[in-house]
C-alpha cells in the first residue's frame, strides 16, 4: 500500500456474450468495464498502466484512490 492512497479491491464484473469460438460464447473482459469506468468518471488513460489523477489499477482487481470518497463510489458501482 502507498501511503496516503485508498485501496479497493473487486471481483472481475460477469462476462459478456461474444462470439461463438469453438462452443464458447462468452467473452472474458477481466477488469476492463472497472478501468473504462475509472477513465470516463475520474480521468486518465488506458494503458499497460491504467491510471488517473487520482486513481489507478494495480492489477487483478485492486485499485488505488487518493480521495476516499472516489473509492466509495467505485465500490458501490462495482462491489
């Protein structure tokens, strides 16, 4: 933990219908509704280091806050 930060951390959202590829016809999207999220309500960019302002992704499913009321808006929309 990095101090002075607020750390979440949450399940990957459900997977959705894709394409059917040899019987499966889900499509796995990991964390990327979260990051999507992240980006459009806090600001920042997409990358192999997703990060904001004021927030970030440090990997499977745990983010990083420097408000914590940003942290508890991204848990109630995803926890």
């Amino acid at each position: 933990m990095t101090h002075g930060w607020h750390i979440a951390s949450v399940q990957a959202p459900p997977n959705v219908a894709g394409p059917d590829h040899r019987g499966w016809k889900v499509s796995y999207t990991g964390w990327n509704p979260c990051v999507n999220w992240c980006v459009a309500t806090f600001g920042g960019g997409i990358g192999a280091t997703s990060w904001g302002p004021n927030w970030r992704y440090v990997g499977e499913g745990v983010f990083e806050f420097k408000d914590d009321a940003d942290r508890l808006m991204f848990l109630l929309k995803w926890a």
